[in-house]
C-alpha cells in the first residue's frame, strides 16, 4: 500500500515539473511567516509606523539577497563566492526533485505538501529529526546525505540512493543553503520586531558566526553506544518488554509497540506546528534508520522537533537497558516483515529481570490507595 502511494506520488510529482521548450523565470524566495508577521497586524498603525516596519521587511530582503543569494544563484552563509557550480546543480536536482514537496524556500509548502501525511520537512527551522548528534544539536553533514540516499520510510520522502556522489553532496548543500538562510531570516524578524531596527556590520558577522559555529559544532559531536551491544536473544527482547513498560513508552506506542496505530494517544504537537504521532514500533518502518544503532540513538538523544524525549540520563547507571529496549523494539517490527502477527505475552518467555530492570511491582487492592481489604 505504501508503495502504491508513492508511486501516485511520483506519477504527481512528474505532472507538476513544467514541459515544453518555453522558458519559465527563475523563482524567487518569498519572505517567511515572522517576516510577514511584522506588518500583519498593523492595520489600525499609523502611516510612520507601518512606514518603519516595512522599511525592515525590504531590508531583511536585502541582508538575505547579500549573504545567500537567490534560489538559482545561492550563496553559502559565511563564504563570500558568487558563482558555486555544486550548489547551482544543487539547485538544479533540489528544483526537479524537491520543490513540490518542499518548497522553493524549503519551507515545507511546495505545492504538494497539503496532500501528504507527515508533512514535509520545514528546514527554514535549522531542525532534523532524525541525526546521529546529541539531543538539540544541528545534525552531521553525514545525517544529511544518509537521508537523501535512504529516504524516510512510511513517509513521502523516497530514496534517492540511484544519485551520484557529488549530486546527493551538491544537493545536501543547497538544503544546507535554505537552512542557513531561514534561520538567519527568522533572528533577522525577531530583532526587528524586538528593536525596529537590523543589526549591521560588525553586529550582523557575529549573528552569523554564532549560527555557522553551531553547525560547526556539530561535525564533532557524535552519539556512540555506551557498551557494545550483546547478543539479541528471546530473554532480552522479554527484558526489553519489561523496561518499555516501566519506563512508561507504552503510554504513547502502546503495550506491545502498536500505539501509534491504535492507541489514539494524543501526544501533542512537533516544532514544525503538526500534530504528533507515537510511531508504530510493530510496522518495522524506522524512519531514523533500522540498524541497531540507529534505533540506540533514537533512545539515547530523543527525536529533536518532536516529543519523543531522551534517555540518556535515565540508563546511565545501566546502559545495556538501552540494547534490551533496542532488542524489543527490532523483535516487533520484523515480525510483520516475516508474515506474522505483532507480539503478545505469548511471544514472551517469563525472565526475571535483574534488580536494576525489574518493573515497580504491582500494588495489592490492600495497598492500593481508597481501596481496602475484601
């Protein structure tokens, strides 16, 4: 079924790229939402100061136009070049492949994007979900290609592991590119709308540097497993059972992994302003990757964006919990891709876990608060 919806996707996809031997413009950015909210609601304003606001909307337009250029002549934020041959075939492959969904300002808003559940990604926010970085930390160049060329499973996002090296890296910059530039464009409002005046010169360099060195920081923080991880068999996949209930995952996945297709839990919403979703662990569709470690990450940093949280703190003083977890987690998902039905306390062998795993026992009626002894 998922394929199927993919392939009317990419049949949708194609209609939309213009045919014909008729030359288009080139498109142009548009200005983002904190951008426009400065005049939104001006309307009972005086002349002068709708006057002042607009006066900082042309000027962030400008600063913007200056530092990353136009969609089909990009800048890289912080390097002065012009004229970048890998970022304009990036542009090139990210205007056939990826504005539909994405959008020209890589907002998210390309003209496909109200079809599709998830929706796609908003880079303008500087956010990636699914890294191998600590919690709250930019992801690695790395993260990025791994996702061009693997996709995200269960989503709109298809792998684009037939492109050559240099067009996934042309391209990853160009995303690099529109991220740099929302980001600064959301700072470049909220000064103005703070201040009613821009920052120049020397001010504008150092709200520059600040967001190129986070970027920067991030090549060098990498999340790697606290202990090698042990053999997956039946008693650590039923350990693993035991801490996903007594550290309370089933509150949003569900019991045996399934909450995010029938449980109906609401979890709240993601950064991006959508409504979230527990995964189901059962469908074996690991959007951040299905490798072990893929999964150890996910667990130990959280999914930044979304309210998916990290455990990094809660195993320290027991970090194979997090491989048991990891062990659970794999178990359930193959076993739809196998042809058999998702778990259930029968698939469970009856382990005791150790002192350090064991599950809060279970409170008599006696010792249950308001209830007494029959």
């Amino acid at each position: 079924m998922i394929r199927t919806r993919n392939l009317w996707l990419s049949l949708l996809v194609l209609s939309a790229i213009p045919v014909g031997c008729r030359r288009s413009a080139p498109p142009s950015f548009s200005p983002g939402e904190e951008v426009l909210q400065l005049t939104a609601e001006l309307e009972d304003a005086d002349a002068e100061e709708v006057a002042l606001y607009q006066d900082l909307q042309e000027q962030i337009s400008d600063i913007l136009k200056e530092h990353s250029g136009t969609p089909n002549k990009p800048k890289m934020l912080g390097l002065a070049e012009d004229d970048n041959p890998a970022l304009q075939r990036g542009y090139a492959i990210y205007t056939r492949y990826c504005t539909q969904c994405h959008g020209v300002n890589g907002d998210g808003k390309g003209p496909l994007a109200k079809y599709l559940d998830p929706k796609p990604r908003d880079y303008t926010r500087g956010i990636f979900k699914f890294t191998s970085t600590p919690y709250g930390k930019k992801p690695r160049h790395s993260d990025l290609i791994r996702t061009v060329r693997q996709g995200v499973q269960g989503t709109s996002m298809p792998s684009f592991d037939r492109f050559t090296e240099s067009d996934v890296h042309a391209v990853v910059d160009y995303v690099l590119v529109l991220t740099l530039r929302g980001e600064l464009q959301r700072e470049l409002a909220m000064i103005a709308y703070d201040d009613e005046e821009l920052p120049d010169g020397e001010g504008l360099t150092e709200i520059i540097d600040a967001k190129l060195d986070l970027w920067e920081q991030s090549s060098q923080q990498l999340v790697m497993p606290v202990t090698a991880m042990p053999p997956m068999t039946d008693d650590t996949v039923a350990v693993g059972h035991q801490l996903f209930l007594k550290f309370a995952c089933n509150k949003c996945h569900g019991k045996f992994g399934r909450g995010g297709s029938l449980g109906n839990v609401e979890i709240g919403t993601d950064a991006w302003g959508n409504k979230g979703a527990a995964a189901d662990l059962s469908s074996g569709m690991f959007r951040g990757g299905s490798r072990p470690v893929d999964i150890y990450r996910r667990i130990y940093s959280g999914i930044n964006g979304t309210p998916m949280p990290a455990f990094e703190t809660t195993f320290k003083e027991n970090p194979d919990a997090i491989w048991q977890l990891v062990h659970f987690i794999k178990a359930t998902g193959e076993r739809r891709r196998q042809g058999m039905s998702p778990l259930s306390e029968a698939d469970l062998p009856s382990t005791a876990p150790t002192e350090s795993n064991k599950p809060p026992a279970e409170e008599s009626a006696s010792e249950k608060p308001g209830h007494e002894a029959a």
